[in-house]
C-alpha cells in the first residue's frame, strides 16, 4: 500500500470544522487505501509562545478526536510528534540544504508574523516548513493529504527531497501534492476573507468539533452573509454564501449545482439553518465520542505510546540513512 503522512498541530483545544473537511475526512478515506501515518505535531506547537500545561491537554484532545473522527489507530499509525526523536533530528540536516531566502518565501510565515512583526517570531517558527518537510520524508510518504495552505509547504519537501537525493545519492521518496479542489479551503464565518485557522481571532467565526451543538447552530446563523438575496454559489462575488454551501455539500454529499437548484428562491435564512442542522448531525457523536476517549486518558496514552513504537521503527531506518549519507562517523 502507498505509504501516507499528514498531521495537525494540537494548537488549541479542539479542532475546526476546516481541519475536519480539508485534513480529517480524507484521512478517514484514505487510511482503507493507504498505509497511513497521522501526527500530532506538537514540535510544530511550540514555534509559538505555548502554555506546557495546556499543550499537554491539547495534544491528547488532537489525538482523541482523530480517533472519534474514525481515524483507526490499529490501522493507521497514530502518534504524537514528540515521541519520535527523528522529527527534530532529521530536521537539523535539513536545515543545513535550505536556503534562507527559500525559508524567507514562505507566506504561512508571513501570514503568521504580519501583525506583531517578524522581530517578535522565533527562528522555530521561521524554520516550521523544514520541520514539516523531516515529518514526511522521515517516512517515505508518496501521499501529503493537506489543505490548500500546507501546498508551498510541500513543494518545499519535495525541492528539499529532490535536492539533498541529488547531493548525496538517492536516498528520499519525492512526494506528490494532493489537495482536494473543492474542500481545500474553509473559510472563518465572521471573515470569509481569510481562513478558518485554530489560532484564529474571530471566536464567532470558528466552528470547533468539540463546541456544544446549540453553540455551532448560533455561530452558524450568525454567520457573516453577502449583500444581495439570492443563494448563490460565487465565491468572488458572495464569500460568506459561498464558504456555507461548501461545507453543506461535503457534509451532505449533495453537490454544489444539486444546492444551487434546490435554494432556488430560498433566502440565507433557510440556507444557515439547514447547514446548522447538518452540522450539528455530523459532529455530535464525534463530539460525544472524543469526550468519551479523554475521560481515560491513561487508555488513550497507551495507544499512542504503541503507535509510537511503530513510527519509530521507519523513522529511525530513515534518519539512520541520511547520517550515513552526510558522512557523520557511526557509533561504534
Ligand atoms: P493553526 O492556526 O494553529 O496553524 P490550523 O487551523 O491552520 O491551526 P493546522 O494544524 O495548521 O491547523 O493544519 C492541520 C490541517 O488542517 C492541515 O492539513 C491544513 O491544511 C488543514 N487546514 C487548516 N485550516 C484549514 C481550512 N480553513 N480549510 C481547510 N483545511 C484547513
Ligand atoms: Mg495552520
């Protein structure tokens, strides 16, 4: 089976309904196909101030919702970054291929440090991507299930992959870019403009996995419409209608013509409500779930200390390849 990597931050205490469509519902796909590998990267939490008090919660919240989302930790591998010493290390060297103007490109960089400034950002944040790039070459993934923010990210392992097999022998699997089109970007619902991020600043505009369903429904309706009347899909012209009706077609399976016809002469209200209703049905025993997992922590830490054994094994062959490739001198 093509081996798979992709991973989230346990960056807050819940997941969005952006990480659900753009990352988790593939991973639930994908993992029947795939030999599949899901990360929570907690190395990649650090790279902005963090409570350890909290990061600790946060990083077995992450990880019970992927497992109440139908990720399958006897299947798939499931574990946490930090477990696996191989993510850092194997970053290290390609710290030392990446270029600073290449690093410097980065917009999620600039994205993330355009309002306080780059003086205020640590160099960990500035080097995430490398970090991101070790995550995935660590094991041989051909498949990257990500959502449309992560693809200057990926393009970036595969230049690293590409570059380091060409100075040292081949040594690196280069692997592909697959972003869903449709789903690949949520949109927050008080800012359609920018995405739904975890970090995000419109606490309206979020809807959380583990929110209580009568709070997803009120964040929905209050959601931030277009001028106008007509439910449209038209995301120039109507964000706010058209970010709603994405995540009322993947929810549903409905397809966005299938929407757009029977909206016909229906008002936002009808729409909102409906999404809502949708929603709520899709996350609840998610929710319920996930809540159920975390009330035996121990359980759920014994699960991923397996998983970590597992990803080990791969990861360490890996990195035990790469410092022969650079020349380091082997412990005798
Ligand atoms: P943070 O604000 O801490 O960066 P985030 O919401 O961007 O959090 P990440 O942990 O960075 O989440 O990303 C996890 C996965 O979710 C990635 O595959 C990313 O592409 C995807 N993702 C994040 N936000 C969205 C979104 N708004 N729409 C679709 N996919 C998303
Ligand atoms: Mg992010």
């Amino acid at each position: 089976k093509p081996r798979l990597f992709s991973g989230m931050q346990p960056s807050a205490n819940s997941l969005h309904i952006g990480n659900y469509i753009g990352a988790l519902l593939q991973w639930r796909e994908l993992q029947t196909t795939h030999d599949a590998i899901f990360c929570v990267v907690d190395l990649h939490a650090i790279t902005v101030p963090q409570d350890p008090a909290a990061l600790r919660a946060q990083t077995r919240r992450t990880a019970a919702q992927y497992i109440a989302a139908g990720i399958d930790p006897a299947r798939s591998t499931l574990f946490v970054q930090s477990h696996v010493a191989a993510h850092p290390q194997l970053a290290w060297v390609l710290n030392t291929i990446t270029g600073f103007g290449e690093a410097s490109r980065m917009t999620q960089f600039k994205d993330k440090t355009a309002k306080q400034g780059t003086e205020a950002a640590s160099v960990g944040l500035f080097t995430y991507p490398v970090l991101q790039a070790a995550d995935v070459l660590l094991y041989d993934a051909v498949v990257v299930p990500v959502g449309e923010d992560q693809r200057q990210h990926i393009e970036l392992t595969r230049d690293l992959a590409q570059r380091f097999n060409s100075r040292f022998g081949t040594t690196f699997v280069v692997p592909e870019v697959s972003i869903l089109k449709e789903t690949a970007k949520i949109y927050d619902l008080q800012n359609p403009a920018s995405k739904m991020s975890k970090s995000g600043e419109t606490p309206a505009g979020i809807i959380w996995l583990l929110d209580e369903p009568a709070v997803t429904a009120k964040k929905i309706r209050s959601a931030v419409t277009d001028t106008g009347r007509e439910v449209v899909y038209d995301p120039e012209g109507k964000p706010g209608v058209s970010n709603l009706l994405t995540i009322l077609s993947v929810v549903t399976g409905a397809s966005l013509d299938a929407l757009a016809a029977q909206y016909d002469g229906r008002g936002y209200g009808d729409l909102k409500k409906d999404v809502a209703d949708a929603v709520v049905a899709e996350f609840e025993p998610i929710r319920t779930r996930a809540l159920e997992l975390l009330d035996d922590p121990a359980e759920l830490d014994r699960v991923l200390a397996g998983n970590a054994d597992r990803a080990a094994e791969i990861a360490d062959a890996t990195l035990a390849r790469v410092y022969d490739r650079v020349g380091f001198l082997p412990r005798a």
